[in-house]
C-alpha cells in the first residue's frame, strides 16, 4: 500500500525545483547589472562630454549645409534671371547646368537599384565572427564601385550624394560618408539601368566578401529594384583650393 | 499536483527570462554602434573631422555670400553674371574632372602585390585627406570611376587596363586632416 509522501517532504521538493532556475537567473541578472554599470561608468567619466560634442557638431553641420543650399539657390536664381538677357549668358547658363549635373549639385530622380547594408542582427555569431558580421567602410566603397561599375548615374548613401570628392572614412565603429555621422542600416540608392545595375550586383566576381558573410555571418546585404529613387543634391563644400585649370 | 506544476511553470519563466536577459547582453555589446561604445579616442578622431567639415563648410558659405552679393551689384549696375558664371563653370569643371589640374600634392609608388580593392581603397584615403584631383597612372579619377580586377590579375581603371604592373596614383594636394 502506498503512503502520500509526507507534507513536509513534498514542500521541500517544491524548493528544490525551484532552487536551480532561481541561482541561474540571478546570476544572469548580475551579469547583465554588471556589464551596463561597467559601461555607463566609463561613459559617463570620460565619453558623455565628447558624445555631447560631436552631436553638437553634427546639428552645426546639418544648419551649415542648409544655409549653403540656400545660398546656392540664391545665386542660382539670380544668374538665370541675368542670363535670359543675352544669347552668350544664355549659352553659359546652360553650360553651368549641366555641369552643376555632372558634378552631383542638382537632385535626381529616377528608377534603379536600392542596397541594403546592415550588421547582422542574429545573436548565433560566435565572439571571433564578430568582426566580419558587421558593415565596414570598405563594403561601402565596394558597393558604389560596384554600382558605379553597372553605370549608375547617381548614387547616394543614406541621403548624403556620392561625388567626387566623397569619401568614406572609419572610425571605430562609427562611419563617415561626406564628413557626416552615419550607423547602419546603410541604404545605396543608385539611379541608372536596372538590368545592368542588377548585373553588376549579382556577378560572382563582384563582393565576394559581402556576399560569403551575408551566407556565414548573417550580414545584411539586399539589392532590389526600385523606381522613382530620389537622390538628393550635394550639399557639402566643393573645395577646390589647390588644383588650377591647366 | 497543482503546486508542482505550478513550480515548473515558474522554472520554465524564469530560463526564459534568463535567456533573454543573456540575449540583451550579447546583442547590446555586439552589435550596438551608437557613439556610447566609442573610445574616447576615436570620439576625439570624430570630433576633429567634424570641426574641419564644418570648417569647410563655414570658408565655403562665405565665398558663396560673396557671390551673391556680387552677382546683385553687377546685375544693378547692368553688367551681367557673364564673368560670374565663367568662374563658377571653372571651378565645376576641376571639381568633377573635367579639366586637366596642376597644383602641389603628393604622388604614391606601389610596387608589388596591388588589387583593384586596394587602389579602390587607397583612392578613397586620398578622397579622404582631401584630394582635389587623383590620376592612377595618367588616367584621371574621375565621380563615376570604378576599380576592376582583370583575368590576368592585372587592374582596370573605368573599364580600361593598364599595361605595366607598377601603380603610381597621383594626387594633386594632400592635406591630413589630423595633422593639423
């Protein structure tokens, strides 16, 4: 005949159960505590004023380029006015225009391929891997050579215009297209013939790198058809200082 | 029975809690690129390239306000933007390529091992420092050049392949912008 197991018994086994996933939690959000104090500890005594500063400098920044697309405007505006009162100014007036085309000066719209780059966002990715499953400066610059390649006529990186003076620059983990802020998710708007773009895109010779850490690591990487892109003018300083039409 | 299922149920809560609590760990220590996990080095780096943009940007709108006013005083004086504009297509002209430039710079040797990703890469840090104008081997750089590599290892710049294997890309003004 079986006897019930005594209250007390019982009641001691209910803990026992509950005993393993108590520790284990516990020690999970010590570990959790432990990693953000740790962090904000540093962040605070030495990064915050810095942070504070360069978000600053990147407001001054987003306030200057508007001021110079005014400016721009304006003069824009004033030599066209000008120019529709003789046959030479006319003729020069279109010569800017197309070069301000050229340059990247002017907005565009138009149908092409939209690139998305992102780090991967799986958690699966051992410590070593990390490096490879996140965007690098140099899959921005292989992704518009690439786009370039496929005969693009307008590429744009998260709103800010490629041209020729465009560089993309690394620091830490942070990158800079034109001198501006930027984190991922990157968005490569490119104009041009989508077939060709497209083909660009998916030869096997091109982005090797990007495409084996998209398959092994995760990465983002998505190329798509898009129409009517639009890509904004150049807003950034042109710089020319040293180089003299020779 | 009931408290012992009970028990389960808390035990299965509480791994679940455990594992998203390690999730949140490793995906805010991997994978979040926000400033805050800068050193203060590179925010220091950051901040000196965001001065010198927006120092850029300052010397450029100044000119540009210059432009305005002068092209308001010769349209009431009657003369025309005529000599304005010459100046503006000029200066476009340099800054997309169009027109041959001289001017100080720096030129770079490469001998050896070189990739079309490596010159792709090496015109970019010349972009980067601030070059006006860049030819690899005679063969201007221009704002839709593009770098590829060709079946006999060789590299073509814009679709058209050089002979000789030793790369020379040429710059015309070369200014770090941490050197100042």
């Amino acid at each position: 005949m079986n006897t019930p197991p005594a209250p007390q018994k019982r009641r001691l086994s209910h803990s026992l159960v509950l005993l393993v996933p108590a520790v284990l939690f516990g020690l999970l959000v010590t570990l959790q505590w432990r990693t953000q104090a740790e962090r904000s500890e540093l962040s605070v005594r030495y990064n915050a004023p810095l942070i504070d500063a360069a978000n600053a400098l990147q407001n001054e920044q987003n306030d200057l380029k508007a001021q110079l697309a005014q400016l721009r405007a304006r003069l824009d505006e004033i030599q066209r006015n000008a120019s529709s009162q003789s046959g030479a100014a006319k003729e020069l007036q279109t010569r800017l225009d197309q070069l301000k085309t050229s340059a990247g000066l002017t907005a565009e719209s138009g149908d092409g391929v939209i690139v998305q780059l992102d780090d991967a966002r799986s958690v699966s990715v051992s410590v070593r891997d990390v490096d490879k499953s996140i965007c690098h400066a140099t899959d921005l610059t292989d992704i518009i050579n690439t786009a370039w390649k496929g005969g693009a006529q307008a590429i744009a990186v998260n709103d800010e215009r490629v041209v020729n003076s465009s560089s993309v620059y690394c620091v830490g983990s942070t990158i800079m297209v034109n001198g501006t802020l930027m984190s991922p998710p990157f968005n490569i708007a490119a104009i041009g013939p989508q077939n060709s773009l497209l083909g660009s895109f998916d030869d096997p010779n091109q982005l090797q790198d990007i495409k084996q850490r998209r398959d092994v690591q995760g990465l983002g990487f998505r190329v798509s058809r898009a129409s009517a892109i639009h890509v904004p003018a150049y807003s950034g300083a042109l710089n020319v200082r040293f180089a003299e039409p020779h | 029975m009931r408290t012992n299922r009970g028990a389960i149920w808390v035990s299965v809560i509480a791994l679940f809690l455990g594992f998203a609590a390690v999730t949140q760990v490793r995906s805010q220590d991997v994978f979040s690129r926000s400033l805050n996990l800068e050193t203060p080095a590179s925010l220091t780096t950051l901040i000196a390239n965001l001065s010198e943009t927006n120092n850029e940007l300052r010397n450029e709108i100044f000119d540009v306000r210059r432009d305005v006013a002068d092209a308001q005083d010769s349209v009431s004086s009657g003369k025309g933007t005529l000599t304005e504009a010459e100046r503006q297509v000029a200066q476009l002209r340099v800054f997309s390529a169009q027109s041959a430039v001289a001017g100080p710079g720096i030129a770079v040797r490469i001998d050896g091992a070189f990739d079309e990703r490596a010159l792709s890469d090496l015109v970019n840090e010349l972009r980067n420092a601030g070059a006006e104008a860049i030819a690899v081997n005679e063969m201007r750089v221009g704002p839709k050049s593009y770098f590829t590599g060709t079946a006999d290892h060789s590299i073509a710049v814009d679709g058209r392949r050089f002979a000789d294997r030793g790369w020379s890309a040429r710059s015309v003004r070369l200014m770090s912008f941490m050197s100042r």
